[in-house]
C-alpha cells in the first residue's frame, strides 16, 4: 500500500481592480486649494517685496517713479538718514525695554506656575490662579489711563521703568498659563524621587522642572519678547523726551508736517523687523509647538 501526497491547490487572489474614473477613490486635483494659496502667497509676498525695493529708493524721485518696478539706481541713502537720525539710540532702548520685561516676567511666571501645579491644594494658589486667568481677559487698551496716573504717581513718567513694569505685569498671565500646563505634564514619580532624595521644592523646581519645561520656557520669552518689542500704546503714552522712544515709536519722527519720507520710514521698518526675524527663526519650532501643547491640554 502506497501513499501519495498531493499537494494543495494553490489560492489565488484576484488583482484589485482598478477605480473607475469619477470614484471617490482617485485623487482629484484640487484647482480651488492651489488658486487660493497662490493669492494668498502673493497677497503675502507683494507687500514685502515693496518694502524692500521702496527702502532703495530717493525721497527726492520716490513719487515720480512707479511704486511696483525696482528703483533703476539703488541708494542707500534712506537707511543713512536713518542710522544719523538716532536710531541706535531707539534700537538701544527697544532692547532695555523688552529684556528688563520678558526675563523678569518668565522668571516670576515659572516659579507661579509651579507653586500653583505643586500646591494645588491649597485655597491661596487656587485663588491666585484665578486671578492669573482673569488677567487674560483684561485688554491693554482699558487700562492705559490708571496705568498713566500710577507712573505720574510713582514718579516714572518719560523713564524706561514705565514701559517695563506694566509690560512684566501683562506678560505674566499667558506665562503662567502655558508654563502651569507643562509642569502639569512632568510624572509625579520624578518629584517623589527628587523628594526621596532630600532635595527641596526650591532644588526640584529649577533642577527638575525647568529642564523639562525648557520648550516652554522659550516659548513665552519668544511669544512676550515679539509682543513688547512691538508695543506702541505704552511708549507713546508713558514717554515724553526723544530719547526714551522705542523703534516703534521713532517711525513717526520720519514724518513731517508737510511730507512723508516714504523710503526713510520703509528702511526704518526693515532694519526694526530684521531682530525680530532673527528671533522667531531662533526659537520658531519652540513658539508654535509650545503654544499648540499649551492650548490643547
């Protein structure tokens, strides 16, 4: 008696088929998308490019020529007028201005933000919590005439220090904010740990939470630096002398009772926007992940 072995047919699968033109599963060319970025590209480019070419421009046949075409002969007079007409000065103060804020306010907001994440608890921090969240629905504008009054008061009127203090106190409450919703984040475990091995709260917050929250961190000092940098409410109220304006504040002097030195405020525009560049490339990726995770949590 002998046995065979066969061996089992084989399964044959049939070759998917193929979807039939107008299905939902061929992938169709969005013409309205690509039309509507090209025009918000240019909306975004023209502008740009017209600042750049109307800094290159002479005042003397600025409204002669034609706004969009590149000046036939370049000059670089319009960033000349600008540098002899104190804008080192201006740039000077810009830079007191917001870092006598932004790092006073990051470090003030962290060190809240982990008193209210760790003490949690207590009635105190959820009290100041709160009042941390209702300083977000206070708007600069409504507050500008007691802020006025206080600085005549305190004797800070035409100062740096008045554009300083109130500046760290609106910086504080998104600081806050944002920083409390990473420390949330940190595991518990690592502060038992630094807790078991005898480090204080004040060794644990700057050795444990403040490496951990460091996207954070540049995340509010990137987002509170361009905001102040930016600020022309409070210099135009709270200073007075030329020489405590800030860069936005300085754009103004180029112009006259009778004329406009268009190309002189344009390059005066581009050489305030090139430290603000430089700082959103430096901490770009930081700012949008740290402001989507601190929304969203």
């Amino acid at each position: 008696m002998s046995l065979t072995l066969t061996k089992p047919p084989r399964r044959t699968t049939p070759p998917p088929a193929r979807p039939r033109r107008g299905s939902p599963a061929v992938q169709r060319r969005n013409w309205f998308g690509g039309f509507a970025s090209f025009v918000w590209l240019a909306i975004i480019v023209i502008p740009i490019y017209w600042v750049l070419i109307t800094s290159f421009k002479v005042q003397s046949t600025y409204y002669a020529s034609n706004p969009i075409l590149p000046p036939g002969d370049p000059s670089l007079d319009a960033y000349r007028f600008v540098l002899e007409s104190g804008f080192v000065t201006y740039f000077v103060n810009s830079v007191i201005a917001t870092a006598g804020a932004v790092v006073p306010a990051v470090v003030v907001s962290f060190m809240a933000a982990y008193a209210i994440v760790r003490g949690w608890r207590l009635r105190f921090l959820r009290f100041a919590n709160g009042l941390f969240l209702m300083g977000l629905a206070i708007p600069l504008q409504a507050t500008v005439i007691p802020i006025y009054l206080i600085t005549i008061r305190m004797q800070l009127y035409d100062s740096l220090l008045a554009l300083i203090l109130p500046s760290i106190a609106f910086a504080i409450p998104l600081s806050v904010l944002v920083l409390a919703n990473f420390i949330r984040d940190v595991p518990k475990e690592l502060f038992e740990a630094m807790r078991i091995d005898g480090a204080t709260e004040w060794a644990t917050m700057w050795r444990l939470a403040a490496p951990l929250t460091r996207p954070a961190i540049l995340t509010v000092t990137v987002y509170n630096a361009l905001n102040i940098w930016n600020g022309f409410l409070l210099p135009l109220v709270l200073t007075q002398s030329p020489d405590k304006r800030t860069l936005p504040l300085a754009l103004s002097t180029f112009q006259g009772q009778y004329s406009v030195n268009v190309p002189a405020i344009v390059a005066a525009v581009v050489l305030t926007t090139l430290p603000i560049l430089a700082l959103y490339i430096f901490g770009r990726r930081q700012l949008l992940s740290g402001l989507a995770a601190g929304f969203s949590r």
